[in-house]
C-alpha cells in the first residue's frame, strides 16, 4: 500500500494573504438540505473534500442529481422530503463522521432501508451516541454488538418526536436528531450540556423551515418542507486555524486570512490564541447565508504565553485543538488543558496522537484522560505518525516552522478530507513542505 508522507524543512515564516477551503460542516449541510428540498440550489465555496464528496455521492448514489460545475460549485436537484430513492449498495462514507451521524438520522425517517459504512477510524468512532436517541423515536437501526458502523436501517412503522437531553455536546449528534425530527410527528427537541454548532438551525432557516434554538436547545416540527436555497460557504475556520498557529508561533509573522466563518460557536481559536498574546484583526466583517464571516489579520507575538484552556473554551475550538497544542508546545510556561475528552473520539485519539508526537519532538507532553499539560521549549526535529488523522498531520507541519531539524510526518494521505490543496497553500505561504509518497 502506498503511504504519504510530509517532509517538513526546519523555520521558515508565514506571510502573505491567503484563503483556506470551504467549510466542511457548512458544505456538508449544504449538499444534504439541497437534496431534500424542492427545487434547485447552488452552492459555492463547496469544499471538494473526501469527506463532503462522500457525502455528495451518498445522494447521488441515492437518486439526487448532482452537477458539479467546478471544483467548488454544485448544482443540487433536489428532490424534496419524500424523494430520495433507495441505493442499490452500502453508503461508503470514508472517514466522516458528520456524514454517518447526519445521515443515520436522515435515512431513519425513508420508506428504504440502508447501510452505512465507513473506513477503519470511522468504525472505530461511537455510534450510540446517536443511534440510541433514534431508537427512541421509533428508528430501526442496528450497529456492531461495539455500538459502531455498520449501521443498517430498516423502515420504521413511524417516527415519533422526543424531547431528548444528550449526556454530550455534539452537534453531529443534534443535527441527525433533528432531520429525523423533520420525517417525526411532533416536536423534536434536543438539550445539550454544552453548546455545540448550530450550522444546521441557520442552514435549516435558509431553506425555510422554522428552527427553534437557544442557548443548548433546539427543536423543530415533524412534516416541514424545504424550500430550494443557495448557498455561499466561507473559508473553515478549522483549516485557517494551522495558519493561525503557523503565524502566531513565529515572532514577526504577519497573515491575512481571507472570508473565514467566525460563527460564534466555532471561533474559540481566536479567544485561545489572543490569550496567548496573538494580534488578531477581524476586518471586513460581513453576514454570508446567515453566517458571519471576517478577513484575519493574525500578528505574531514577540514571545507566546501558557494559559490555561477548560472545557468551555475546548467546545468552541474542539476540532482545532491538535494546533493549539501546537501553539503551546511553542509557549513560555505551561499550557493545561482540561474538558477535552472529545478529542480521544475523533478520527484519532488526539490527545494521544499529539502529546506521542510532542514528546518525540522533545517536548513534554503530558497527556490527561480529558487533556493534556504542555511545557512549552525547544522542538528538535525527527519522525512523527499522524496515525492517519488530518488534523495531527497539519499540526505537526506547521510545527517545522519552529523545529531546529526537519520533521517527516507518517501517514497523511487523509489531509484530503478535509483540506485538499494544503500543501500546495502552505509551500506558497512559506512552509517549506513536500509532500512523498512512499510504498
Ligand atoms: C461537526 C461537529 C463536531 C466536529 C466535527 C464536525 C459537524 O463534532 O468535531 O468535526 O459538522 O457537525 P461533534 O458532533 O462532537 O460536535
């Protein structure tokens, strides 16, 4: 088998103005509400991902036509409530995890049964979060006796609404409740402990059906249409943040991020890097499809500090953690996080994953069962396994930016799910990286 691996030089800056890819949980939606609703709908900005193309061939692969008029823009047929067709094969859903846990909600409500699959981290990741909440409703749907994909679904006689109070703070699993809540009858509630994304409430708005959301709780009722829409996804948050890490940890960097979504429940890397004494400029702040959007402006520090980061902060950033310890590893002082035992769910274990690659970089790296303490020093350089995760893979590239020896990174063909470009973006912006695939 083929493996790719980063070959990272040692230092080097950031500097430039650049735009990451579209959002992945934003495309995501997008593919999927253009589906079920009537009518036409383009999408921009669409992040040509592994992750979303799965889920953009699980629609086809469902009776939805599907154009793809450039890399980032679609063109969605869709084809309302009731009109997606049973798929002739199992819905491989890779590495994405949003696609399995929407979807599972979605597919719970069809006249069809289905099965859902995915790659070997994807089988791994906890299903019952979701499923058991979809049997309350009356869902058909069977996992591995581990509570992992497969997961087939059969037709349920009828769905009913639940008011339900997750034990976690997922939007995944939120959003999936609420789509089956659309084939319910009733009012589907979801309570979290936590707050968690809502890019579904404000999708679902735009397409026209009523949401009903504050802070931890959102419902909506069974038997709503949607209605065509179209869509202008932002910059991801998630991706620029590698670049807002790779500015902050070099003194004298200077970035500009270009149309970046700032929704609040997803900018916790701008609180935790301020923290850390970053400089960062949100300019030209504008509203795009019900998502706010900025241009970043990230100024280095003459020297980052250790802060401490709890669970609060941890929901808001969860998804750019691995480079916030990044960030940290390059700190005066020691950065303890705590709340974030998430991370060990994710399409790795990150806290593991990082605080291995860490101590291999010369750092100690603590890890915690919800975290991890980090003293910031001197990052030697060496070989580091991303164990197949994008988000490690990227964190430890813009690592190099301040390592004394050059960084080889295992296993990071999974970059394309979500960022598809990175190394092409990041040697144009000044890390010196390439990328070698080695059998
Ligand atoms: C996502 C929700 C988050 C995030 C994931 C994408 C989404 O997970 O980590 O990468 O698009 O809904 P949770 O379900 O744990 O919130």
């Amino acid at each position: 088998m083929t493996m790719l691996n980063y070959h990272v030089e040692a230092g080097g800056q950031l500097a430039g103005a650049l735009q990451v890819p579209g959002d992945k949980s934003i495309s995501h939606r997008a593919v999927m509400f253009a589906a079920l609703a009537e009518g036409t709908s383009e999408i921009t900005g669409f992040l040509s991902g592994e992750d979303c193309l799965c889920t953009m061939r699980a629609f086809r692969a469902m009776g939805v036509e599907i154009e793809q008029l450039s890399a980032t823009h679609l063109r969605v047929h869709g084809v309302g409530l009731y009109g997606l067709k049973a798929p002739a094969t199992a819905l491989d859903l890779g590495n994405s995890g949003t696609s399995m846990r929407l979807m599972s909600g979605l597919l719970s409500g069809q006249k069809f049964a289905s099965e859902l699959i995915g790659d070997a981290s994807l089988s791994r990741r906890p299903m019952r979060r979701i499923v058991e909440p979809l049997r309350q409703m009356g869902a058909q749907i069977e996992t591995t006796p581990a509570g992992t994909a497969p997961l087939r679904i059969v037709p349920a006689t009828k769905l009913s609404a639940i008011s339900y109070a997750s034990p976690v703070a997922s939007a995944q699993v939120k959003s999936g409740l609420l789509l089956a809540g659309l084939y319910a009858e009733g009012i589907t509630e979801v309570r979290e402990p936590g707050i968690s994304r809502d890019h579904t409430e404000r999708m679902l708005r735009a397409f026209g059906v009523k949401v009903e959301s504050g802070a931890g709780v959102a419902a909506l009722a069974g038997g709503q249409r949607l209605h065509a829409a179209d869509v202008a996804v932002p910059a991801d948050i998630s991706s620029a943040a590698f670049f807002m890490v790779g500015a902050a940890i070099v003194p004298g960097s200077e970035l500009l991020l270009r149309g970046v979504g700032i929704n609040p429940t997803r900018d916790g890397i701008i609180e935790i890097l301020r923290r850390m004494g970053v400089a960062i400029e949100l300019r030209n702040l504008r509203d795009v499809g019900g998502e706010p959007v900025a241009d970043l402006l990230v100024r280095a520090p003459s020297q980052l500090r250790a802060i401490d980061i709890g669970h609060d902060l941890v929901t808001l950033a969860i998804d750019e953690m691995p480079a916030v310890f990044i960030a940290a590893a390059c700190a005066q002082g020691t950065t303890v996080i705590t709340g974030a035992e998430e991370l060990r769910v994710k399409e790795s274990d990150r806290i593991a994953a990082m605080c291995d690659g860490l101590e291999a970089l010369g750092i100690a790296a603590l890890a915690q069962p919800d975290g991890a303490r980090i003293t910031g020093g001197s990052l030697r350089g060496g070989t580091v396994d991303s164990h197949g995760d994008h988000r490690i893979a990227m964190s430890f590239a813009i690592a190099a930016l301040r390592a004394q020896a050059p960084l080889t990174i295992l296993d990071c063909a999974n970059v394309d799910t979500s960022f598809p470009g990175f190394v092409e973006l990041a040697g144009g912006a000044g890390l010196k990286i390439s990328a070698d695939p080695q059998s």
